[in-house]
C-alpha cells in the first residue's frame, strides 16, 4: 500500500482504514443492524490518485486482479455500495464510473463544485457540502471584523486556482477588496536562480502590501511548507485557512506548521473532530507489526519501542486529529442503515430471507436515512445528497518549544438560516495588537461623520479618499457614499454630522439694531407731535396761517404716522404684517409728499394770483390742495389695492441667503408693484422738487418753495440710494435698510420744512407778526 511503500507519507490514511475496519467490525457485531448478514469490504488505496482509482473500482466490480469491465466474479456476494475516496477528483472519477452501474458512493471528504449537482450524479452522496460552501463563512467572518481589504494565495494546482478565484468574486460581491492573488508555486521543481527570483516576489507582495489579512487555500503540502518559510520574516499579520488546508494531514506538515512562529493568532476553518467510542482502544491493540513500519520500531529487539505506551501518545498526537474518520465512521453506518431498512423491506413483501437486490435499489433508502451519531448529531442526507455538517473556527498559538494551543472561537453551520450561519465568541479571540485591539486590514480608512467617499475609478471600491460634506450636506454614517441634505429648517453642525434647528433670523425688538431704529422712530415721532402741538398753539400767529395750516398740519400727522409705521417692519413677520408693511407706509407717506407738493402749488397760486387779470384769482381761498392731496392719494391707493388683490406679499423663510441660518422675511408677492409704490412716491416728489425749484425767487416772508426744494432734494437722494442698498443686503438688514430710508426720509421732509418756522415761533417772536412780513413783501 502506498502509506507504508514511503516513509512520512500522509499517515491520515492509515487512520482512515483502520477506522473503517473498526466500524465494519462493529456493525457485524451489532445485532440491531443487519441481524444475520455480515458486511465485507475490499479496500484498494488510490494514492490519492484519479488512475489508481479508476482501476481500483473496476478490480473490485470485476473480483479479479486483472478487471473485466461488464463482468463479475463474486458467486456468494454482491457488492452493495462504495466509499469515496478523500480527495475530490478521486471520488468524481469513481463517481462517473460506478454510476454507469448505478451503485450509490458516499463520500466522507470535501468535493468540488462539479460534483455538486444531483441531477448530474444522483448516486453521488457527500458528507460535506462542495468546497465552497465555507465562503458563506468566511466573508461574512471579513465583514464581522471590518475586513474589507485582504490577500489570497493559493497553490499553483489548477483545482486550487479556481477555488481562489471564486472566493476572490464572492469577496467582492459581498462589499471586500482583494488585494492580489497569488499562487505559490512548488519551489523544488525550480532552479536555484527561479527559486530566488520567485521567492523574493512573493515575500515583496506580501511585504508592501497594506492588507494585514490573508486567506490561505492549498492542497498541496509543498505549498504550505514554502508559505510558512515566506511568512516567518513578515510579523503582524493575520493568516485564514480554508478547511480544505487545514485538514491537509502528514507529519512533515505538522512539523513546519509548529515552526511557523509568524501564523501565532491565526484562524482556521476546520472539519469538527468527533468521538468515536472505542476507537482509541481499538487502536492501542493493533498489532506490533503496524506500528514497526509506522512508528520505527525495532521488531526484533524484543518490540522495546513498540508498546502501546509509545504508540498512544502517536495515535493522540497531530498525526491523528479524527477529522474525516469520524465522517467516514458516520458514513459508514448511513451505509449500513440503508442496507438495513432495505433488507427489512424485502423480508415484509417477499417473505423472503434471500438478500438479493439491485444496486439502484440501495439508493432510494439512503436518501431516507435518518439516525444519530453517537456524539447526538443526526445524520441524513438533503435533495442534494449532503449530510448535514458544519466548520469550527480554530485560532491557533504556537510556542517555540513547538507546543501548540488550539482555541475553538466559532463556528459555521451552512444549513442554518442566513443570519445565524456564522458565530464568533469574539472574547476568545486574542489579537496580536496593542491593549488586544481588533486588527485592521483596510485598503483606506473609513470616512468618519461629516466626510462622504470619493472613489477613484482607476483603483478597487475600497481605495478612496474621503472628502468633507458640501455647504448645507450631512453625514452621519460611517463611509457614507453621499451627503445627504437637511431639511429647510435645519443646519448641519459644525462637524457636519447632524442636523441642528436653523436660527430663525429677522429684525427683533431685541436685536441691537431694531431697538436703535424704533428708538429712533418714537423720538421722531415725539418731535412731529412736539411740532404739532407748538403748530395748533399757534395756529393763529402769521407765520402758521401764510403757510396753509391745514396742509401744515396734514403734513406733520402724516409724518408721525410714517415715523410710526416702521415699528410694523420690527417683529416677526407674519401675514397681516406684511400686508400692512408697505401698503401702509406706501399711503402715508404719499399723503406727505402730496401735502408738499399741495403746499409748493398753494404759493404758486397765491403769487401768481396777484398779478393783474391773473386768471389764478378764483383759485385763491378754494379747497384746491385738498383736493391735490386726495387726487395723488387716490392713485397710490389703486397701486395697493391692485397689488393686495393680485399678489399680496406673505412671510416666508429664506434658508439660502445666511449660512446656519432660516430668515424669516416678507416675501413682496410682486416686486413691480413694489417698485411701482416708490416710484409713484418719487413721481411726487420730484414733481414737488421741480415746481418748488421754479418758484423758489418768491418773497423771502412766504416762500417755502426753497425749503420744499431742500427736502425734495433729501428724499430723492435717500430713495435714490435705497434702491442699490435694498437689493444688496438680506435679512433683517434689507429691512433695516427700508426702515432707515424712511426714517431719513420723513426727517428731512420735518427737518426742512418745519425747523425755520419753529425758529421764528418759538425763538424770534418779534418776527413772527403781520407788520413784518407784510413790510418785507412791500
């Protein structure tokens, strides 16, 4: 056989026949399975070969050493059904072959993909899933830990290549980066030149790479051994190893597997170990000759190094971990219950103590075999044939007096439902980091709260920058792909990772600002009501009567309503507010430019009217500036009216203008008729300028054409200068701006107007007498 033609050969499949024979003799034994038959076997090792088993399977269908494809040689016997091979390619080839033939194989080794399909094989049963089956475990592993950026090698075997290829798709579907790829090729095949240049290539991609994680799959032995002669120069990493890697078993495996100080901390998907009652037992007793040709003994010294105290301590040691054997024990006895219930079958219909079946036959009662192990695990196989199974999660520290800790962390159970596949006692888990951190291996960091990632198209997902939100923007994930907005009313904080209620903004009674206008405003109205009362007091003095009292008095009313219409735009605005706004101010303020020009038409009138056969005379003393004043109230009133009813203004909120901030605002509905209000106050006034500046060379005693002049000329250089301020600014300083036109405005329609009366009233009496100014007009 092949295990004893060569020295530390792969001694896991002596462990696998010895194993097999125990569970055989054990059925035999057993007299609820099987009561009155005896099971037989015929073992033929395929070197873990496709060839050697292939001719294996024939020898055995045929009954002679030389096999006769069609033909038998077994008169009392018949062959009920095979145990696959370890290795994949070994069982599909058996599994092609016998299935011709319509024998049932159970196989109790990792498979291919290919072999995955029932319908291509249904006389094919597995007790594991395919070999991929343990992505499902090991992405969702990268993804636990943060692990989105990691390294595969792999042997240079194309069954390897393929596995790694897919992993590296199902990496990357799932949200990972691979870093690379690489396959390790078998270094004594090499010359020394290629072996140097090979090596050093691959210690290099390990060296530079930034991933701190890497996935380790090979089924070549030769593979693992250079992997581990690479790593031992490269500290701070953490190596994954497939289950097909970990179950590879030989005593020079385990030697440099126990010298690779560099895989401290590394986790292993590996096939459950399970107890086999009596095993051990059954081993102890095997006789000396085995162990001569196993464990070096010296036969004829009198068996001195061959008794089972030495054999013990080799039979529990790494060369004998009962992986796959207790696969193949439970494989064996689904065999044999299946053989069972298919004899008890036969016995109720036929009546019949003859044996004889059809291989075809066997197969429908081993896709309803259903017992329990004798660790409690039930074994059956689902509508693919796999047998239930699942994977430990292993971590692994290795000390230099080459002893070894082996850490159950997890495990991994690919019949379960999704989200309950995977678990991992992450407390057990002891990480080669400072303070016990989680290692990280990421191709870029994550992008914190507030930042959004840039992906450069030339490099994998997983390589970006990360780039602050926009102005207005949030993020309060981690690696977020967009920023996404705040609503209207909210802000982004100052980090930019949550939104936070915008400051409502307008021109408040406790801002600074509106306190000193409507400060402002209540002291000019109290001086126009002063200028009032002095007016009324001596409304029968000259200087009050030759200046149209009336209008006078129009005038100064309208102007301490102007003056009081400003507080409207302090406060926060709402509907009725901003209704009254500008229509309110817009009316008063016209009844104070018509009284002003009233007033410059009124001395028109009384000094034209008194040149002779002047046809002005029946004017003198009529209700004419009271009628001009309501004419040119009359047509700001459409104005408002028609604005009111077609576009009204209506607060609304401006979040675009400020930063981190909402104002709250009079939206003006119409900006013509806004627009159309002012320059229907400034066709007023400029009216009033224009006749004031042309009658401006009347008597000094009752000329006011100059004093309207000058505060014509004040209230269009403000209204001038508005309109450029107003458009510029926003907020409460738009409205400041408004109020302060207004409040100017009005001053220097009083200031102009009513300072030189009030001067001869209140400080020159003697001038204020009929004698003075009718001797100043003669």
């Amino acid at each position: 056989m092949c295990f004893i033609a060569r020295r530390n050969h792969n001694f896991g499949h002596l462990e696998h026949f010895l194993t097999f024979s125990y569970a055989i003799e054990e059925i035999n034994q057993n007299a609820e399975i099987l009561p009155n038959t005896t099971l037989g076997y015929f073992i033929i090792d395929s070197c873990s070969d496709a060839w050697f088993s292939l001719c294996g399977v024939l020898k055995i269908l045929s009954g002679k050493e030389n096999p006769v494809p069609g033909y038998t040689c077994y008169p009392k016997s018949q062959v009920a059904g095979f145990i696959g091979s370890l290795p994949s390619l070994a069982s599909q080839t058996i599994a092609r072959l016998i299935g011709i033939y319509r024998y049932p194989q159970i196989t109790f080794g990792l498979t291919e993909t290919s072999l995955n399909e029932q319908l291509e094989l249904p006389y094919f049963y597995h007790s594991y899933p395919n070999d991929y089956s343990h992505f499902h475990g090991l992405t969702p592993l990268l993804r636990l830990f943060g692990w989105s950026w990691v390294g595969i090698l792999s042997s240079t075997d194309e069954s390897d290549i393929m596995y790694c290829e897919e992993l590296k798709r199902e990496i990357i579907r799932n949200g990972g980066c691979v870093d690379f790829l690489e396959s390790i090729p078998n270094l004594r095949i090499l010359s020394f030149k290629e072996r140097r240049k090979r090596t050093l290539q691959i210690f290099n991609k390990f060296y530079k790479s930034k991933s701190n994680v890497f996935i380790i799959h090979a089924t070549n032995i030769l593979t693992v051994e250079v992997f581990c002669m690479i790593s031992s120069n490269i500290n701070n990493k953490l190596y994954i190893f497939s289950a097909e890697t970990s179950s590879l078993k030989s005593t020079s495996t385990y030697t440099e597997l126990a010298r690779c100080t560099a895989l401290n901390g590394s986790l292993r998907f590996t096939i459950p170990e399970g107890d086999i009652p009596g095993l051990k037992h059954f081993l102890q007793n095997i006789h000396a000759s085995v162990g001569t040709t196993l464990f070096e003994c010296d036969l004829p010294n009198n068996n001195s190094n061959c008794t089972s105290s030495v054999m013990l301590p080799k039979i529990d040691g790494s060369p004998f971990p009962f992986q796959f054997s207790y696969t193949l024990y439970n494989m064996i006895y689904a065999l044999a219950h299946a053989l069972h219930k298919l004899y008890s079958t036969k016995f109720q219909l036929e009546n019949s103590l003859k044996m004889e079946f059809k291989p075809w036959q066997l197969n429908q009662y081993l896709k309803e075999v259903h017992f329990k192990a004798p660790d409690g695990h039930e074994i059956f196989f689902d509508e693919k044939g796999h047998a239930p199974t699942h994977y430990d999660i292993i971590q692994i520290f290795q000390f230099p007096n080459l002893t070894t800790i082996w850490s159950h962390v997890g495990s991994f159970q690919p019949s379960a439902p999704k989200d309950k596949q995977l678990f991992v006692n992450q407390t057990a888990i002891r990480w080669e980091t400072p303070s016990n951190q989680v290692l990280r291996s990421v191709c870029s960091e994550s992008c914190t709260h507030g930042y959004r990632k840039v992906i450069d198209r030339e490099k994998p997902v997983c390589c970006f920058d990360c780039v602050p939100c926009s102005e207005g923007e949030y993020s309060n994930t981690t690696d977020a792909e967009i920023c996404m907005k705040c609503p209207e009313d909210q802000w982004p904080s100052e980090k930019k990772d949550e939104c936070l209620p915008r400051v409502i903004d307008f021109l408040s009674y406790d801002d600074p600002l509106g306190v000193t206008l409507s400060s402002i405003s209540i002291l000019l109205f109290i001086i126009t009501a002063l200028v009032l009362g002095v007016f009324v007091k001596y409304q029968d003095t000259p200087v009050v009567k030759a200046n149209n009292r009336n209008l006078s008095y129009i005038l100064l009313i309208s102007l301490m309503l102007s003056f009081l219409c400003t507080l409207v735009f302090i406060g926060q605005p709402g509907s009725v507010t901003c209704l009254l706004r500008q229509s309110a101010f817009g009316m008063i303020f016209t009844i104070a430019v018509s009284s002003v020009l009233a007033k410059t038409v009124t001395v028109v009138i009384a000094f034209r009217a008194n040149k002779p056969s002047s046809k002005l005379r029946k004017w003198v003393g009529t209700r004419v500036s009271s009628y001009l004043v309501l004419l040119c109230i009359s047509g700001e009133i459409v104005i408002c009216t028609v604005w009111l009813i077609i576009s009204p203004p209506f607060p609304e909120y401006d979040s675009q203008s400020v930063t981190g901030k909402m104002i709250l605002q009079c939206n003006e509905g119409s900006t013509i008729a806004f627009y159309s209000v002012i320059g229907y106050m400034g066709f007023l006034a400029l009216l009033s300028f224009t006749v004031a500046f042309l009658v401006r060379k009347v008597p000094d005693s009752f000329n006011e054409a100059q004093f309207i002049t000058f505060s014509m000329l004040v209230f269009c250089s403000v209204w001038v200068s508005f309109i450029p301020s107003y458009l510029s600014t926003k907020g409460k300083y738009m409205v400041a701006v408004e109020i302060f036109a207004i409040l100017a405005s009005s001053a220097g329609l009083l200031g102009c107007i009513f300072t030189p009366k009030c001067y001869i009233i209140l400080l020159r009496p003697d001038l204020n007498m009929r004698e003075y100014l009718i001797g100043k007009k003669s």
